[in-house]
C-alpha cells in the first residue's frame, strides 16, 4: 500500500459494503419468490400429473379426468395466432429497421407499439369483442381470440425483431448496396439471413406469451366447458389459462390438487418456451463473429 | 412489367431503366409501410371499437358524468333503481396499485442497481434470467398463487378473516410489475456512459458515492420511466386482481380490506350481460376509461425518456 487508509476512506468503503448487501438482499427478495412458487406448484401438482392427466378429457363437471383439450385449445390459439402476428410483425420491424426516417410518424409508431403493450389485456378483450367477435362477425371463435392475442403480442416481436436486424453492421448492407442490389434483395439475401436466429428468439418469447394470456380470449373465443374438441378455427375452444382461472375458481368441489396441477403444466409450457428463447439468445450471442 | 410508365422517366443512363426488381423493391417498401404503420392503426381501432361499443352509454340518459366518476354505487343489475357508480372500483385500482408501487419501487430500483452496478460476469447473466423469468410468469397463476396461498397465509398471519384483500392483491401486483421495472431501470442505468463513472472513480470516488451521485442523478428519466411502465402495468393488470383482492366493492379504510379493480369488473361481468344493453355499454365506457389512462401513463414515460436522450 502506498497510502494508509484515512478514516474517511474506511467509512466509504463501509457504507459502499452496506449498500451492497442491502441490494443483493432486494434481487434475492426479487428472484426467491420465482423459486418458491415453482416448488409450491411442484410439491403440490406434481403428484397429479400423469399422462392421463395431460391426455384425458375433464370428467365429472371438470372435478376429474385430464385437461387435454386445454391443452389442444391452447395450441390452436398459439399456431393461429402467431400465423397472423409473425408476418406483420416481422414486417413492421423491417419497415422501423430499415425504411423508417427520423420523423413524427416513425415516433407515432413507436409510441403505438409502446401502448399496444401497455393497454390492458381486458381493453384488448373489450376490442376483440368489438372488432372480432361483432363487427366482423366470426362469433366467439378461436380465429377472433388468436387475433385479439396476435394484435395484443405484436410488439414482442417487433421489439424482437428491430433489435436483431439492427444488431447486423451496417457495413454488410453498404457491401451489397454497392453490388447493385436493391434494398429489398439486402434485405432478404444480407439482412434477414443475419438476424433470423434474433427473429426466432422472438417468436419463441411470443409462444411464452401467448400460451399465458386470459384475459384477451376470455370474452372472444375460450369457453369454460365444451364437450367436443374445435373443428375449425370458428370454433370456440378451450385453453390451459382458462382452464385454471374455471378450476381455481368457477368449479365447486374440485380436488385440492387439480388447480395446482393445472398451474404447473401452464407455468411449464411458459416457462419452458420463456428459458428456449433465453437460453438460445444467449448461444447466438456467443456464435455472433462481428 | 410494362415498359410505358418506366419510359416517361427522364433517365441519364440507357440501362438505369427501372427493371423487374425494381418495381418488387418498391412493392415490397410500400408493403412494408403499411405493417409499419398498422400498430398506429391498431392503436386508433382499439380506441374506436371500445367507445362504438360503449357510445350508446356515454350520450345514454343512464349516464351522469358525476354520478359515473363520485358515486360509489355499482348496481348496474338492480331491477328498480340501476346506478353505474365507478369510484369504488377506482379507489380499489388505485389502492391495489398504489401499495404495489411501494412494495415493486424500492425492490426493482436496489434489484436494478445491483444488477447493472455491482454484479459481474455469470452472476449478472443469471440474475437477469431470473427477473425475466419472474417477468414470464402468466398473471392467471399470480392470481391463483394469491387464491390458493397467500389467502390462508394472510389470515393466519394477520389474523384477519379475509386473505383475499388490497394486501394480497397488491403483493402480487408488486411481484409481477418488479421485473418490468428491473428491466427498464436497468437499460436505463447501463445507458450511463462508462466515461461518467470511470472520471468520477478518478475522482477517487468509491463505487456508492459513483453510483449515487453520478449514476442516479443521469439515470434519472429512465428511471422515472421504468417506474411509470411499472404503474401502468400494475393499473391494468386484470386476473391477479380478480382472484386476489377478494372483488367486493367496497371503500376499504385499511389494508385489508377486500376492494374490486376496474379491470376486474370486466371481466367479471361482461360474460354476463346482453350485447347491447346499458350494463355492456357502462363495461366498454370502463373500457375506454382504463385506454385513456393508460395511454396517458404511457405517453408520459415515453415523453420522459426521450427528453433525455435529446437533452
């Protein structure tokens, strides 16, 4: 040591350990309840689930049996809805990406996908029922719910996507430019083959999201109960969110474990989809060579 | 492709004549356009479509503008006398809220300052997994963690007869807008130049004294930011509410006391109602209440955040 600590410099230093324990202590409160609410679900569903329990119709008023067309319900919605979502929003980010200029409007957009995130799921409920439901006249349906959750998930993609065509150097764009090519062909033979994997991640989060949601297909196509499974997509349906929500509460005499395991194939399938585009972001972040 | 419209362009090079791949280009930028542009359009329809439905409430002789927003009277089923009173479930929104600010603030800010500040390499990477993770959690399941386990905890705990009230509801409400807030607070606390530490840690400043009196103080917008997003989650939030703060309409005077959200009576009670009917109507008219309060949150924040990236 050159210089001896001076009195001052010891407070300092106790105060900055102080501040940092009582800030490890705040994340630890933050993640412990992930931890705990997993070992919760786990401790008192995972008895309950079986493959009969995933793969059987609900029996007796929905007090036994499986969930299977939950289960279903939930991938009609999740397929249907991303059919409708990814196009647009991989579209949108493009437009944001590579064509936007610095102007109001492109601000206006930005400001629009902030709120298309932020207005609440029962707003986005309400504008499914008025736009889907009513006005274009599909009835409670499948097409009306994935279409209320495809407006209500597109900013996770856009986000998604913007970031991962953003995060190609500009200077593989100028390279193709000066071949000649258009701004579409670097778009689709230089830009989109660099951020696909980034696109990808986002859909994936998208798949997380969506698979959660009830309140938006509450009102717009996913019933408490139905005997057969959905046909075609002006079916109503089912879906694993629902399903909780009736079995947590709508359903009288079901048996304590039932709603827990409901819960924990929900949170597994979010959480499973959630972890896949996590952890492959941060595999495609090790491959990036620029 | 026709040649015409391309000859009528005054061209200086013979072969600069637009060919297929230019017109595909143009196509393809106009296509592009209009996806660009649809969140602006879904944006505007959610606004049209919820006052279309709720219209017929708004100019409606059943609605009273004052008795809508100061009465806490919301019978809109009662045969004889029917009053759509919101300001029970308002102060139920605002209290459930409002506790889950105090709770989610103080956590997400320390939670976000760790991360970005004091945690390094796997540690950082792991932590940031689990707030996002945490994040992911879908608000059906808060509402039955707050149905199924919280509820017996909080009555044997506090010994009070009902678990389901503004405590649970805005213990949930905290758990679930703390990472959103962690997140966003800790973009905006890695936005700080590196340059802004490293002069101040020249200074002979310690990592707290860097943190707190340069860190914070440029961070500031951000972070005011983050928190607003926070509120604006945590205001709209639907499921969790419903199952866990008990949905009784009530003017609670202390914290445990169950209260309804305005989003909770929607969902609650729009399965009920006949389309078309004053009580569907009253729900959209909450509806639009609850769009424009959140645009205004949202608006706000992102006002706060540009001005100090101009600034």
């Amino acid at each position: 040591m050159m210089f001896a600590e001076s009195p001052l410099n010891k407070r300092d230093k106790k105060t900055q350990k102080l501040f940092r324990i009582l800030f490890l202590m705040m994340v630890m409160l933050l993640v412990t309840p992930v931890l705990l609410i997993l070992a919760t679900l786990i401790y008192k569903g995972g008895p309950i689930i079986s493959m009969e329990f995933l793969f059987a119709d609900p029996r007796n008023g929905m007090t036994a049996g499986g969930l299977f067309p939950a289960l279903l319900g939930t991938i009609w919605l999740v397929v249907v809805a991303l059919i409708c979502s990814v196009p647009l929003g991989v579209a949108a980010a493009i437009y944001l990406s590579e064509y936007a200029p610095d102007n109001w409007l492109t601000r206006s957009i930005n400001l629009a996908i902030v709120n298309l995130a932020g207005v609440p799921s029962i707003v986005h409920a309400l504008f499914g029922v008025g736009a889907f439901v009513i006005f274009m006249d599909f009835g409670a349906s499948i097409l009306a719910a994935s279409l209320t959750l495809a407006i209500m998930t597109l900013p996770v993609v856009i986000v998604a996507t913007r970031e991962s065509l953003q995060s190609v150097p500009h200077a593989f764009r100028e390279a193709c430019w000066n071949m000649g090519a258009t701004r579409w062909q670097t778009i689709r033979k230089v830009v989109l083959p660099n951020a696909i994997s980034g696109i990808l991640t986002g859909v994936i989060l998208e798949v997380s999201r969506t698979s959660g949601e009830t309140a938006p297909i509450m009102f717009t196509g996913a019933a408490f109960y139905l005997p057969t499974l959905p046909e075609s997509v002006f079916d109503q349906t089912m879906a694993l969110a629902m399903h909780l929500y009736v079995v947590a509460t709508q359903v009288p005499n079901v048996p304590d474990a039932m709603p827990y395991g409901v819960a924990l194939v929900l949170i597994s399938v979010v959480l499973a989809f959630n972890a896949l585009s996590i952890s492959f972001r941060i595999y495609l972040r090790g491959l990036k060579k620029w | 492709m026709s040649g015409a419209t391309a000859s009528q362009k005054p061209s200086v090079l013979a072969d600069d004549q637009p060919d297929t791949a230019w017109y595909v280009d143009k196509a393809v930028q106009v296509i592009m356009f209009v996806a660009g542009v649809s969140a602006i359009i879904f944006i505007i329809g959610i606004f049209i479509f919820v006052s279309k439905e709720g219209a017929g409430f708004i100019g409606g002789e059943e609605m009273n503008f004052s008795e809508f927003f100061t009465s806490p009277r919301w019978r809109p089923t009662s045969e004889w006398n029917p009053t759509y009173g919101i300001l029970a479930m308002i102060t139920g929104t605002a209290s459930v809220t409002g506790l889950s600010m105090l709770i989610a603030i103080p956590f997400s800010l320390g939670a976000a300052i760790y991360i970005a500040e004091f945690a390094t390499g796997k540690t950082r990477e792991a932590l940031k997994v689990l707030v996002e993770l945490l994040a992911a959690i879908p608000s059906v399941v808060w509402g039955f963690i707050g149905l199924s386990i919280m509820n017996p905890l909080i009555i044997d705990i506090f010994d009070v007869p009902v678990g389901l009230n503004i405590f649970n509801a805005g213990l949930i409400l905290g758990l679930m807008s703390a990472p959103i807030i962690t997140s966003i607070a800790e973009d905006a606390l890695k936005a700080v130049p590196d340059g802004f530490r490293e002069a101040a840690e020249a200074m002979g400043a310690t990592r707290w004294q860097v943190i707190y009196k340069v860190v914070l103080p440029a961070a500031k917008n951000g972070l005011l930011g983050a928190v607003l997003l926070g509120v604006g989650r945590s205001f709209g939030e639907t499921m969790a509410v419903l199952m866990a703060s008990g949905h009784s309409i009530n003017l609670p005077e202390n914290i445990f006391d169950s209260v309804r959200a305005l989003t909770a009576t929607i969902a609650a009670e729009l399965g009920e109602t006949a389309e078309g009917s004053t009580h569907y109507q009253s729900l959209f008219t909450i509806g639009i209440f609850l769009f424009i309060v959140t645009f205004i949150i949202n608006l706000t924040a992102d006002l706060i955040v540009r001005g100090v990236r101009k600034g």
